[in-house]
C-alpha cells in the first residue's frame, strides 16, 4: 500500500517551545489555521498528544474546522476513564465527524499514571491494556456484551448507545508502540498499527521481526508506524547547524530537568533512545550521530520520541527510504516550529517518497 504521512500537533509551538523564548503564542485559532495547514499539504492527518490540552477537546476542534481528508490520531492512556465511556465517546466523535478518529494508545510510564491515582508497574500495565482495548474495540464496533475479566467487570457494556452505530469497520483503528515484551504481545493480539520511534534500521529490523513473528501467532499481521522528528535544510551543514542551535540555546535547566526525571524511566522505548546518548549533552550535534543522519538528541530536550533525522532533503529522503524497505508504511513526522516546518517537509521530502511508492508498485 501507498505510504502514509501524518503531522504532529500540540500547543506548546514555536522554533524550540521547551524554552520560553523560543515559544509563540497558541490560540485555538493558529490551532485551527495549523490543522488547516495540515490537510491542505497533503498530510491525512496529525497526532494530537497527551500534552497542555485533553485530547478530546482540541481533537473536536480541530475536526470541525477541516474536512473527513484530516484524520486526528488522539492519544489516550488505557484505565483513566471506563472502556465503556471511552467508547462512547469515541462513537460520538466518528459519527458527528464523518468516521476519522483513530487512537494513539499511550501506555505511558508508572510515575505519570499516579498522577491520575492509577497505580500499575509496568508489566500490569500492558495487562490493563490488552483487557481495555478488547473491550473498546468491541464496543466500538456496535456489540453489546457482559464482561468479567480481571480489572473490568461489566453488564450489558453498550446497552444505553446501542443506536449510535460504528462509522468505521470493524472498530475504531487503535495505533500503538511498545518496545517490551509485553507490549510486543499486547500489539501483536490488539493493535492495527504497530507504531515505533526512530532507531538504527537494523535494530529495528529485529524489534520488527519480532512484532511480525508475534502478530503471526495470532493469524494477524500489523502495518507499521514511524515517530520522527525531522531537521532538513538545503545541505547537510544548514542541518547540522541548525541541530547545534538547538544545543545552544536550551537551558541548564531544562537539561537537567529532562535527563534527570526521565534516567529511572521505565518505558523500554524510552530506555533504547536514552542509551545513545547516556545523558550527556554533547558539545556538538553531530557527535551522537549514530547511524547516518540518525541524531538521538531531541531527547536531551523533550519528552517522547527523541531521534531527528538530520540532513539535506536527500539525505532525509533516503534515510525514510531505508525504513519504507523494513515494511514502515506510515510515517508521523514533525518539525519545529510545526506550522512553517509542515509546509518544508510537503513540499520537499513527500514528493520523493511519493515517487518512490508509486515507482515500486
């Protein structure tokens, strides 16, 4: 199938939003103009992370002010609120919006989850997972059901919205990344699309080998997702430069902040990403370079998926072509500031990759 290219979307925007000097001003109309944006440079739609705004919200907003070609992507953690409610929520949006949400299932770390007085250790909570979204994905498809499981115990689930029927088939799409065993297990069995930060397309051949190998067990297969920050520019120099700036102009603070906080986490995916780079900060961009154009550096500075490719648009364009040749068909791209960096990415990198898909079939 042709390749398919998301956008990302949060409200902290501007060329580095981690500093309060390099932030704009977001309102929910740049939001809205951004989404605009979005749709109109051929993107089918974008993430909208579990960031300063609830999801549900900013997602209804921003479909409302675009047509069914934008797609939002909202990521939710499993267990904050009942499958039940999830769901019909989820069927609310798919019918007043046309049958366009699809789910980022976040998983997210144990420290944050007792925030909203949810405690499960890792492990348990790709248990919780597997148990929350078999349940939302029979719901969203129209069932109505009795469920005793080990964490949910529900009776006639989807009785009081059995007439809010499902848009999309069989339920709504659930996307989600895990790098652990038992979220590899967890997709393999659940998920439609197996998402993935950025890594050394060799090490990812062997975590997507064995998702593949997993997914088989189950009489299933997977289309994969990439989670990528982009920094291209017309030469590799203006890129690497433009990486070195980031370095410059992010504070002790935040330095120590990010990679103090985040060195005990326990995300597997979080934990491949922190190993290249040890927390340290570098003296130059360059110097955590660790497959061509591969730079783990974004983690020094930002929660989430921290590997950039950095390069001239060719060379973007062919580190994308390596994991395009893994089975990567959907790709959630990014660059900061979001706005101007949507419309480089649509007009140089998209293309290519573009040609190239419709080269292969």
């Amino acid at each position: 199938m042709a390749s398919e290219f998301l956008w990302y979307i949060i409200p902290r925007e501007g060329a580095y939003p981690w500093e309060p000097a390099g932030r704009r001003p977001v309102d929910l109309g740049y939001l809205q103009q951004l989404a605009g944006s979005v749709e109109r440079l051929g993107f089918t739609g974008a993430l909208l992370a579990t960031d300063l705004y609830d999801v549900w919200p900013l997602g209804s907003a921003l479909a409302a002010s675009t047509s069914t070609r934008f797609k939002p992507l909202l990521a939710v953690h499993p267990g904050l609120i009942s499958p039940t409610l999830l769901a019909k929520m989820a069927l609310s949006f798919d019918t007043l919006f046309g049958g366009r949400l699809r789910f980022n299932v976040v998983n997210g770390s144990t420290r944050t989850l007792r925030e909203y007085g949810l405690q499960v250790e890792h492990d348990r909570r790709y248990e919780l997972s597997a148990e929350y979204w078999s349940i939302v994905k029979r719901l969203t498809a129209g069932e109505v059901f009795d469920h005793k499981g080990e964490f949910y115990d529900l009776k006639d689930a989807g009785a009081s919205f059995r007439d809010l029927r499902p848009v999309q088939e069989p339920h709504i799409p659930l996307w989600f990344g895990g790098s652990s065993a038992p979220g590899i297990e967890m997709a393999a069995e659940h998920v439609d699309v197996y998402l993935t930060w950025g890594e050394p397309p060799h090490l990812l051949k062997e975590k997507l080998d064995r998702v593949r190998d997993r997914a088989a067990a189950y009489g299933r297969t997977l289309r994969v997702g990439l989670r990528l920050h982009l920094i291209v520019r017309d030469t590799e120099e203006e890129a690497w430069g433009a990486a070195d700036r980031l370095l410059d102009v992010t504070s002790h603070e935040t330095y120590a902040r990010q990679l103090g906080e985040r060195a005990d986490e326990d995300g597997v995916g979080w934990q491949r990403q922190f190993r290249q780079h040890g927390g340290k900060v570098p003296a130059h961009a360059r110097e955590l370079e660790e497959h061509p154009n591969l730079w783990p550096g974004m983690s020094l500075f930002r929660p989430g998926p921290g590997t950039a490719v950095v390069g001239s648009t060719a060379q973007v364009v062919e580190r994308l072509a390596e994991y395009q040749d893994l089975g990567v068909d959907t790709f959630i791209l990014s660059g900061n500031p979001l706005l101007e960096e949507a419309h480089r990415v649509a007009e140089t990198v998209l293309p290519a990759l573009r040609s190239r898909d419709r080269a292969v079939r």
